[in-house]
C-alpha cells in the first residue's frame, strides 16, 4: 500500500492518493503513513481543512517516529499557511525544525510565513538557510534575490 501511495504522490496524482489512502485507512486504521498520505491528497487538492483532519490524528500516532512526525508537522504547517492561519503555521513549522532543523522545505515555507507576519528580515534568514541547505528551486533563489515572497511553483 505505502509504495502505491508513494506512486501516486510522486506523481501528483491526489484525487487517487486521496482516493487510495481511505480505502488504505479502511484495512489499516492504526497506520499514521496512511493519515499522514491523506493529508499530503488534500492539500495537493487544496482542501486545506481536510488534511488538517488527517494529519491531526497522524500527529498523535507519530510520537515514536520522529522522521515521520517531522513529515505530518511539515505538512500541517503547509495547511495552515493555505487557510492564511499564519502564526498555526509558524508553530508547526518550528516543531518540525526541531525534529530537522536543516530541511529546506521547511526552511523556505518558514519564511514566507514570516514574510506574511510582515517580517521580511527573518523570511530572508530563513530562505538563505534553505538555501544553504539544498534547497535548489527557482522560486527560493528569487525570493532571495528580490529579497520579498514569490509564489511559484
């Protein structure tokens, strides 16, 4: 099950993921990977409050397993910033940075929700660590550049 679910994240496939990780769910109720999939499906769909759902209950089966914590707090943090719920989203990003504080993922999404807390000085500080950690795509290297949030891909 996890590597079709893999499947289909990587290929950004999240109505099936979605489709998938609940029918997973129905076999496996007490698999947190399965939660923590569902939640990936639906901010991928951009439901935002559906993925909070799933990864809520993630979160609670995750305590021994860090590496996966980290994953569901990341990705909580992601819901949170859909929905505009900017300090949420700051909290969940700096407990999964405590788990892995050099994820450049995390770092980037870190800063632009300090750039939308109106404090560009810190997004900046946290792009260049993403970038100085691997983070690699065009958008981080103009949000560093510009020095402001680029949305992007």
């Amino acid at each position: 099950w996890e590597q079709v679910l893999y499947i289909y994240f990587d290929k950004k496939d999240y109505q099936n993921l979605v489709k998938t990780t609940e029918d997973a769910l129905d076999l496996f109720p007490n698999q947190a990977s399965a939660y923590y999939f569902n939640g990936l499906g639906y901010n991928g769909l951009h439901k935002p409050n559906d993925a909070l759902s799933a990864l809520q209950q993630a979160i609670v089966m995750t305590a021994k397993n860090p590496p996966l914590s980290f994953n569901v707090l990341r990705e909580m943090g992601e819901s949170h910033y859909q929905l505009k719920k900017y300090p949420q989203a700051e909290k969940a990003l700096n407990d999964a940075l405590q788990l892995n504080p050099k994820d450049p993922a995390a770092l980037e999404r870190l800063g632009d929700v300090q750039y939308q807390l109106g404090k560009p000085n810190e997004a900046l500080q946290f792009w260049q660590k993403a970038m100085e950690h691997g983070g690699k795509s065009e958008t981080l290297q103009r949000k560093v550049l510009e020095g402001k949030l680029v949305e992007g891909s």
